[in-house]
C-alpha cells in the first residue's frame, strides 16, 4: 500500500533527477519495506502554499506490518530525505502514519 506524497511549493528540478527519486523510492517501498509493487503510490504534490515550516513535506501511509519496524521505517527516511536534498535541496519535514490492517478499508 505504501502511499508517498511529496508537497512542495517549488518543485522545480532536473526532471531526470526527480525520475532517480522516483525509481529509488519505488525501488526502497519494494525492497525495504515489502510492498508489492503495483500497491506503491507515489505522488508529487508541486505548487502547494506552504505557509510555514519547511520548504518540503513528505507524507507516508502505509500497512502496518511486523517487518516495517522503527528501525527500517527510519532507513525509509533516512532514504527519502537524502532524495528530497539531491532533487531539491530542502530538507523535508517526514511523517510516516501506520495503518493498523484491520482497520483499514481500501478499494483499488
């Protein structure tokens, strides 16, 4: 299920470096965290007024799972925020929010 949303307000950059980010986030939802891969979702949310706190914030939802534990969640965002650094120079501000299995409903 992984679901990845980056909101920026200027998400101007190199489009092959923000195609790297997208390949590696993709490649780390599968390998790193288990998630099959037609359930990733990754999404870049350009022109959001952020009106303050950092230029950039990434947003996780994912299925909380016995193998996605604090230490590879943090690797996760470990990785996702050296890519925001190399694509847009921000540092991010990173929530990650676990949904317990049962209580998640879900089409498509």
């Amino acid at each position: 299920m992984p679901i990845i949303k980056f909101h920026i307000g200027d998400a101007h950059g190199d489009p092959q470096a923000i195609e790297r980010l997208l390949h590696t986030v993709q490649q780390a939802c599968v390998g790193l965290l288990r998630a099959q891969p037609d359930a990733v979702q990754i999404i870049l949310l350009p022109g959001c007024r952020l009106l303050y706190g950092p230029a950039c914030y990434v947003e996780v939802l994912y299925r909380g799972q016995a193998h996605r534990d604090a230490p590879v969640m943090e690797r996760f965002m470990a990785l996702l925020e050296a890519q925001v650094l190399e694509v847009w120079d921000v540092r991010p501000r990173i929530r990650c929010m676990a949904f317990h299995q049962p209580d998640l409903h879900a089409r498509n």
